[in-house]
C-alpha cells in the first residue's frame, strides 16, 4: 500500500499545474464572473501558481488530508462496508 505522502508526492507539479490550467479561466467566468478580459490577461501567472500550490499540498498533505478521518466518517455514513 501506498501512503497518502508517497501517492501526493509523485505528483508532478508542472504537469498537474498544465492539467488544471485550463479550467482556471471557466471557474473565474463560470463561479465568480470575473471578466473574460482579467481571467486572460492574469493567465501567465496561472501555471506558476498551481505549481506552487502543488508543492506545497505535497509538503503538508498529512494536516490536509487525514485518511484516518476520512474512512471512518464514510464507514459510519454506509453501514454495510463495516
């Protein structure tokens, strides 16, 4: 098995930051109706920033993320995995 560490840590940062670019844009027209105009002239700094924030989960996944938490809350919510 895998930790949560080692299964955050082979993100690669760059790759995932390219995967999520894309969507940046939409979700500030779509959810925050930011104008087409400000979401494009900001873009560049959209990969940088993904890439950081990447890195960064990577660093603190274990206070992001307790897998602990997250399979008992699911196993009280569905009985029948128990």
């Amino acid at each position: 098995l895998l930790s949560v560490e080692e299964v955050f840590g082979r993100l690669e940062p760059k790759k995932v930051a390219q995967l999520l670019h894309p969507m940046i844009e939409t979700i500030g027209l779509e959810r925050y109706s930011i104008p087409k105009a400000v979401t494009s002239k900001f873009s560049f700094l959209y990969g940088s920033v993904l890439s950081a924030f990447v890195k960064d989960m990577q660093k603190n996944i274990v206070e992001l993320c307790d897998i602990r938490k997250c399979v008992v809350e699911q196993m009280m919510e569905d009985r029948e995995l128990l």
